[in-house]
C-alpha cells in the first residue's frame, strides 16, 4: 500500500510565515522567505538599472506576466491550491513592489542638467541638447561660446525611451506653472500651462512670486539650483533662459554666477537684451557689465540699438561708465558714440571723470572724434573739455581736422577757451593757431579773455604772432590789440608789421 504525503502549509502556517514568525513551516521555505525580506548583500542588485529601465518602458498598467507553472505528475489536493495561490500572490506583490519603488527612484534621478549648454542622462553621461530628439539649436554667445537656447524634454540615449533629462527651459516653465497652481490660478494641469498658458508676462510675473521658494524645495529642481549655486538666483536665471524681456527680480540678478550670466547673455535677441540690462538697477547693472571682458562688452553694445545703448550706459554710475568705455576698442566706440541720442550722448561725456574722457577722445579717429564733438551743445562741450589733461588736449586738437577745430574752439565759452589754449604747447598752438580759417581764428582770438590772450600771444615766436594778426582783417585786428595791455603792446610793436601797428592807440 502507497503512502501519500501532503507538502502543502495549512492556512494559519502561511500567516506565521509571512509575518516573519521563526520556526514555522517547511524550513527551506523559511530560508527563501527570510532572504526576500534581508536587506540586499552586495552584488545582489546588479543590473538594477537595466531592471528599472525595462520596467518603466512598460506601457502604463500593463500587466508582467509571471512564469506559468509547470505541472508535475504528483497530485496536489485541491484543498491546499487556494493557499498555494495566497502565498506566491503576496511574494509577488512583494517583489513587485521593489521594482516599483527602484523604478521610481531611478527616474527621478534622471531629471538633471549640467550647464545650460549640456545635459546629464540616466547613466551619467553628458549629451548635448541637440541629441536624441531635443529640439536645442546652438547660437554664439559672448566671448566665441555657444549657449543652448531652450529646447523640450529630450530622451537620453540608451535609456530604451523611459528616462528623460529635462532642459533648462522645461524645468523653468514647470517652476512657473507649479508656482501657477501655488497660487490658485491654474485650473489645468502644469504641462499644459507651461507649454500654452503662460505669457512671457505671466511667466515674468509667476517668477517674481516668493512662492518660487516654496516650489524649488522639490528635489525635481535640485540641479536647477546647483547650476546657478543658490535658490535666489533660480528666477533671474529661469528668465535668462526663457528670453523674458525682464529681469523676474533685478535685486537678486548678481547672484547668478558671471561665467552663467556671460554665457546665457550672448543668446539674447537685441530687444529681450535690452530689456534685461534696463530692467537691473544701476549697481547691478554696473556689476553686470564689470564682469565682462573686453570681446564681450562689445558683442553687447554691437547687439543693442543705439538708443538701447544710449539709456543703458546713461545709467551707469561715473567709475562704471569710464571702465567700460575705455575697455571698448577705439573703432567700436568711433561707431557707438556719435550714434547715441544726443541727449544720452551728453549725459555720457559730462558724467566721466577728466581722465576717462580725455583717453577716450584722444583714442578716437578723426572722423569719430568730430561726429562725436559737433553732436555736443556748447555748454556740454565747455563740460567735457574743462579739466581735461594737457597731453589729451594736445591729441584731441592734433587729430581734428583744421574746420572741425575751428568749430569746437568757437563754440567752448571764453573761460574754456582760455584754459584750453594756454596749456598747449607753444609748437602745438602755433600749429593750431596757424591752421584755423581766418573766421575761427578771429572768433577765437576776440572771444579769448584778456589775460589768455595775452598769455598765448606771448607764448608764440614773434614772428608767429605777426604772421597770425596779418592774416586777419583790419578791423580784427585791432580789435584784439586794443585788449592788451601796454607791456604786452610794446614788446608787439617791432614785431608787426606797419600796416597793424599804425592801428594802435
């Protein structure tokens, strides 16, 4: 007679066992049970990732099916199936349950960037935006680099389409529709408002809200903020990278790192480029533009309009203003000066300090420099030249053409005049003098208060002084002796010719 033996658990066992109770159960069962629910030994989870990666590739809810049960040719009670059954559900679940959990994990890890010109995938590798499907397009930036504009979610290679990296761009426009739903105005869902709902308004606005440090506390943004090394500074950058035309918070714009901002500003079109520099109050602004070198001063003044140009560098401070002008190549300061409104143009030139105006107009070409002084009213013109070095003076005057220097003498006011004329060299005044048009040079010797015209007339060689009074007419002529004094009149009166001194009182 054949003994039959039962290998099934009874109901109340499976319970024990699965609520980890010691000593219950077939013991190699208990072994495997035991080693389900140990904490993982080292190299157990190898080929986690792979794992994970298959896994959320799944379409959404479907089913894994599970290896069908082989049949043996032992007869099982029908009683003890329904146990059977109970316990391999609930150690699937368990395992399951694992996958899930590393699924999870692993995709939130996968929501990363770099810098904004790359993107860090699922297994650690750089990719640029430009790969695998993204929609990135390079343009230059300050300084010869480039800078991605801001491009969609892009799908990072070997990830079998399941993790994601997501760009500058889109993780600033879910900062702002999160902020959006924060705030109670969003009625759809955060992709939605960013991709459609949010104007640049909207978005500028959103921002600027403090509930943006409430949002930025999820990990989701956590390299959004390791980019720009502070949460403050995540708006300012968010609206660099979305091309808003204003700063969200111009208070906190200088925290944004130089080589971030240097970079992002050399994608900007001229107006949204604009906007962002006016929109900065003026130390940020100075800091700004501080920051940058000399190649990406003028990628930035060659970018602005003239009237863009004129309102930002009239915003800057003195010291601020005459570095960055004197960092500007002589040739793109000969095109940028004369084009500004002439209002700006003479707010700029009587707010430097006499050393930065005279390097600057001693620099300039002579076509550039005469554009630049005949756009000046005459009282600025009388400003910008008093208190100017001599040896600036001496290049300004050498490079003016003869009219153009005829022009800028009889416009500056007689006290000007005066200055400007006595600390020239004699060969200099000489040369100067010598080369007006009669017109000028009249107007200038008859506007020259009495004491410079007595200090020019005996600063030239005699022969000079006669030369000059003989060139002018008559009547002009006396006119300036009679301004001098005696002393001055006796030591002339060898020195000119008949026709002058017979004119004398």
């Amino acid at each position: 007679m054949r003994t039959r033996h039962s290998h099934g658990i009874t109901r109340r066992a499976a319970k024990h066992m699965l609520n980890g109770a010691a000593g219950t159960g077939p013991e190699q069962l208990i072994r495997v049970l035991s080693a389900a629910t140990a904490p993982a030994r080292e190299g157990e989870l190898a080929g986690e990732q792979e794992a994970m990666a298959a896994f959320e590739a799944r379409r959404p809810f479907e089913a894994i099916p599970l290896s069908p049960i082989v049949a043996t040719p032992r007869k099982r009670k029908m009683s003890n199936l329904p146990l059977a059954k109970l316990l391999t559900a609930k150690v699937v679940a368990w395992s399951l349950a694992g996958i899930v959990t590393a699924g999870a994990a692993a995709a939130a890890g996968t929501v990363a960037f770099s810098t904004p010109g790359s993107t860090t995938t699922s297994n650690g590798s750089a990719s640029t935006p430009g790969s695998a499907g993204a929609s990135d397009v390079s343009s230059p930036a300050l300084g010869g680099a480039t800078v991605s504009k801001p491009a969609k979610a892009s799908v990072s290679p070997g990830s079998s389409g399941g993790a994601t990296t997501l760009s500058p761009a889109k993780l600033c426009t879910d900062v702002a529709s999160k902020v959006e739903s924060a705030v109670g105005a969003a009625e759809s869902g955060a992709d939605a408002a960013a991709a459609d709902g949010l104007s640049q308004a909207n978005l500028t606005s959103l921002l600027a809200n403090p509930a943006v440090s409430q949002v930025l506390s999820s990990p989701t943004f956590t390299s959004l903020i390791s980019t720009v090394d502070s949460a403050a500074a995540v708006p300012d950058y968010c609206g660099l990278v979305l091309g808003l035309p204003t700063v969200p918070v111009p208070s906190a714009f200088t925290a944004i790192p130089a080589s971030v901002v240097t970079q992002v500003l050399g994608s900007l079109p001229a107006g949204n480029l604009a906007g962002v520099l006016n929109s900065l109050p003026a130390d940020q602004l100075s800091q700004t533009l501080g920051e940058l070198s000399p190649t990406q001063l003028t990628s930035v003044f060659s970018t602005l309009s003239s009237t863009a140009a004129g309102s930002v560098l009239s915003k800057l401070p003195a010291g601020s203003l005459g570095s960055v002008l004197t960092q500007l190549p002589a040739a793109n300061l000969s095109s940028l000066l004369p084009s500004l409104p002439t209002s700006d143009l003479t707010t700029v030139l009587t707010s430097l300090p006499n050393s930065a105006t005279g390097t600057i107009l001693s620099e300039l070409p002579a076509n550039g420099l005469t554009s630049v002084l005949s756009g000046l009213p005459s009282s600025a013109l009388g400003n910008v030249f008093t208190g100017l070095p001599a040896s600036d003076l001496t290049k300004i005057f050498s490079t003016l053409p003869a009219s153009s220097a005829g022009s800028v003498l009889t416009a500056l006011p007689a006290s000007t005049l005066g200055s400007v004329l006595t600390q020239l060299p004699a060969a200099n005044l000489s040369s100067l003098l010598s080369s007006l048009p009669a017109g000028n040079l009249s107007s200038v010797l008859t506007t020259l208060p009495t004491g410079n015209l007595s200090t020019v007339l005996t600063t030239l060689p005699s022969a000079k002084v006669g030369s000059l009074l003989s060139s002018l007419p008559s009547g002009s002529a006396a006119q300036i002796l009679a301004k001098l004094p005696s002393s001055v009149l006796s030591g002339l009166q060898g020195l000119l010719p008949s026709s002058i001194v017979s004119q004398l009182p």
